[in-house]
C-alpha cells in the first residue's frame, strides 16, 4: 500500500507514488486481461498509461488519496478511460433550440430512403463512374443528371462538395481574370468565412460593384459593363433583408441586360429550393426553376438547406456553361464523393412524388409540422422538465418561433411552441441559466436549446418519436 499521513483519515493525501502499481501489474489484472481481447492491447496500454499519468499529475499537485491507488479504483479508472479513447467525437446530439437547418449541427437530416442509398454505396463497389450500357468510363454526374435537369428545368448540371465550392468554381471558371458586376446590395457574408468578396478575390476575378446597398438599378449594371466584363452576378440575400426604400433590378431584365453585351447571369441562389415553399404555407423563396426560366446561364445552390439532401454544391444551367466548368481542373478538387451522390439521388427521387415530399423528407416534414402538434409535444414534457430542474427554474409552455436556418428565410419564422425555462432562485440568474445550459450539455445525449433573456427556451419542434424516447432516458439517468 502506498505510505499516507500518519493520521489516515479521509482527507489525508498519498506522500509517495511508492505504491503506484507498474503497467504490467495492472495490464495483468483479470478485467484488464479481459479488456485486450476486446480493444486490442495497444489500446489498453495506452489507457493504463494515461491513467497513470493523471495520478502522477495529481500527486504533484498534493491532490492524491489513498483510495485511489487501490487496485479496484485503478481498473474502474482504465474502464472510464478506455470507453473515452473509443467513444467517437461525433456524437448524437439533441436539437431543441428551434433552428430547423442549423450549420452546427450538420444542417439537413435525410431520408429513410438517402440512408440507405449511402450504406449500400458504402458496403458495395458502385458504378460511380462506370456506365453500364456501355460498359466504357463514366460521368458521376450522370447519376443525378437527369433527375436535376427535370426538375430545375436546365439543360446540364454538375455537383461538387459545396455551394461556396459551386461559387468559386463558377466565378474561376467563367470570368477568371476579368470582371464580374454584383450589386452591393448583395455582397453577402456567410458565416464569417464565406464573404462574395474574398471569394471573387480568390477565384482570380474582379468584382465590380454597382448601385448602393439598398438601390440597384439596370443602369447601374449597364454603366459597369465593358470589354473586360465575363458576368453578370446575382447573389441571393439569404440571412439579411433590405427594406424600405429598396430597388432590385429582375433576373429577367438582368439577363437581358447581359445578353444584349454578350454576358452571361450566374445566380447563387444560396438555399435554393425546388418547390413552391408558399403552397405548403412556408415564407416564399425563390425557386431554382425560377431563375432558370428567367434565362441565367449558371445557378448555384446547397444540398443540405432547403433541398434537404447531403452537403453539396449543385450547379444547374446551360450546357456551354455547365461544360466549362465540368472542364476546370479545380472540379476534380472540388467534386462529391459516392456517399453524397448516393444521398443525392434519393432525395431528387423524392421530389418526382411532390404529394408524398413533405411525409417523406425530414426537413419539409419538420418545417411543416402543424404548431398543435409542437404544443401536445410541449405540453407533454413540461412536467417531466419540472421535474428534472427542480424548484429553482419555473417551466412554462409558451408559443415561440422556429427559425429555417442555414441562412435560409432569415427574417421569416415558423410559429412553433416550447418550454420557458426561467430562474426563480435566489442570486445570479444569469449564471444559473448558464449551468442548466451545461447540464443539458454533459448530458449521455446532448441537449441544445436556445438562452433569450436569462432564459432558456426548449423549442419541441425538431423532436422526432425516436428521440423522444432518447430524451426521456436522458433525463431520468440523470435526475
Ligand atoms: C449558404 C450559402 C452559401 C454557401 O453554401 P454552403 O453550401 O454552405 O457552402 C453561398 N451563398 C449563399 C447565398 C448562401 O446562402
């Protein structure tokens, strides 16, 4: 045993590590011999190593008990440290704060249908870029080609790993070295790396801005138009709004523009959905379809927003465009995977049967979700909550707004209904909402709500059955 105080009470510290057993000893024990089969014994070693190391740490710091230097204390030890070393960093997590899309939190959920598209790609070799009929080399793109230019209405499309990759593949491709016209009202930031300007920096082209932020008129675009101009650019303002005293020239009249100078109109449409989100009662936003009826050669949106499918850039528009920018040797860099087009193509199937979307795609699903059923959620887990915080916070249901996200509709909310979790303790609200937020946090499954006001918000939106289940156990392992 390890030599402590002379007074050994509970308080006294180890005085020597004399008694820290070596790793053989330990990688000897029964458990432990056990462990090997199941992680390997490299793996083991290296968490009665790490174990060790904390002792040694806590010794120096005067911080060691007797207690922990028994055998049973160590090997509880190795078994907490080997599940961590093994546990994945990517982990469930719980999504109550009402963000339907939220970037952080891996955005879109697929379908049934996508997952399993992707496991099948995974396990099994796939014909990728193999084409069957005539057993010659392959396009990936060709898996999804026809289903996009169905649906978009364009005549060639391609994909790569994402919008801001679309954008920057598109500007490099079409206007490297020369000048691009964009309306200042448009020079959007997108999560702080993502800025138009930066990125037509770095794509080797010129922007040339035209109007002011909140007018921009057809002869402002005029007026900017020379020798030297590749492309007209109209960038959709997905998490801002101008209003008031605004002006917008129309893609329509913007193509033209440009079509009367030779110029071609690339839009990045950002989220950019495929269906009418006013016919399932949803903030109106502009379709893909739309911007290609109204004549731009090059429109770029994101899988994962409002189309609901997997991280990707998808570029849709003429095939002269389309062909260049498949022939950038940037595409190879930026091009998907299988697992991405697998998911891709399931969830372009999904929209051939528009009456079955909103069943059938989670996020449509979510964004649609009828407000009484929210609150029936809501209402349900209000005592379970109650009970769960105690006494210090009071749990209220309460209407409150869902946000799309994904700077999806910024100024446009969801009517949806929740809990109001607010401190009735005595002392510091602030940090009290501030450790239950941490406690939802430290759960087995993550929880992630919303903090308004000194307040926590619990939006019961996005809680699908399954995890419902999951939450529960959650809190009742932790109550
Ligand atoms: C979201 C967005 C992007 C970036 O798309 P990612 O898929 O996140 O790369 C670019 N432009 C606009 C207008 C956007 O809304």
């Amino acid at each position: 045993m390890a030599e402590i105080n002379s007074d050994s009470h509970s308080t006294a510290r180890v005085t020597t590590l004399a008694a820290l057993p070596s790793v053989d000893v330990l990688l000897n024990q029964k458990e432990v011999l056990h462990w090997q089969s199941e992680y390997g014994q490299s793996l083991v070693v290296k968490a009665i190593r790490q174990v060790l190391e904390q002792l040694r740490a806590q010794f120096g710091a005067g911080q060691l008990y007797p207690a922990q230097l028994e055998l049973p204390a160590l090997v509880a030890a190795i078994d907490k440290q080997l599940q961590q070393l093994s546990s994945p960093r990517m982990q469930q997590v719980i999504n109550l704060g009402g963000t339907v899309l939220h970037t952080n939190l891996g955005r879109a959920l697929l379908p049934e249908q996508a997952i399993d598209a992707v496991v099948q790609a995974m396990r099994f070799p796939v014909n990728l870029e193999y084409d069957i009929d005539s057993g010659q080399r392959g396009d990936r793109d060709n898996l999804v080609l026809e289903q996009l230019c169905a649906l978009t209405g364009a005549e060639a499309a391609t994909i790569v790993n994402n919008n801001a990759a679309a954008v920057f593949l598109l500007l490099n491709t079409l206007a490297f070295r020369q000048q691009v016209v964009v309306s200042r009202g448009e020079l959007v930031e997108i999560g702080g790396s993502f800025r138009i300007p930066d990125i037509m920096s770095r794509a080797g082209v010129r922007l040339r801005e035209v109007g002011t932020t909140n007018r921009t008129h057809a002869f402002d675009y005029e007026r900017a138009i020379n020798a030297r101009t590749a492309l007209l650019m109209r960038v959709h303002c997905s998490n801002y709004a101008i209003q008031g005293f605004t002006k917008t020239v129309p893609l329509n009249e913007l193509v033209s523009l440009g079509a009367a100078h030779d110029v071609a109109t690339a839009v990045d449409l950002g989220s950019g959905t495929l269906i009418n989100m006013a016919d399932y009662g949803l903030p109106d936003e502009p379709t893909v379809q739309q911007s290609i009826e109204q004549g731009a050669q090059v429109v770029s949106f994101s899988g994962d927003k409002l189309l609901g499918g997997p991280q990707a850039g998808l570029i849709v528009g003429s095939h002269e465009q389309i062909q260049a920018i498949k022939d950038n040797p940037l595409k190879r860099m930026l091009r998907v995977g299988k697992m991405t087009l697998a998911a891709l193509e399931a969830v372009l199937a999904l929209y051939q049967q528009p009456e079955l979307l909103a069943k059938r795609l989670p996020t449509l699903r979510l964004l649609t979700r009828p407000v009484a059923e929210i609150r029936a959620a809501a209402l349900y887990w209000q005592p379970i909550f109650q009970r769960w915080v105690g006494t210090d916070f009071a749990v209220r249901d309460e209407a409150m707004y869902s946000q799309i996200g994904s700077g999806a509709l910024p100024v446009d909310s969801l009517p949806s209904h929740g809990l109001c979790l607010s401190y009735q303790g005595a002392g510091r609200g602030n940090q009290a909402v501030r450790q239950l937020v941490e406690r939802l946090r430290r759960l087995p499954t993550p929880v992630v709500g919303r903090v308004h006001r000194q307040a926590l918000y619990l939006d019961f939106r996005c809680l699908s059955a399954a995890e419902a289940d999951l939450l529960k156990q959650n809190l009742n392992q932790n109550n």
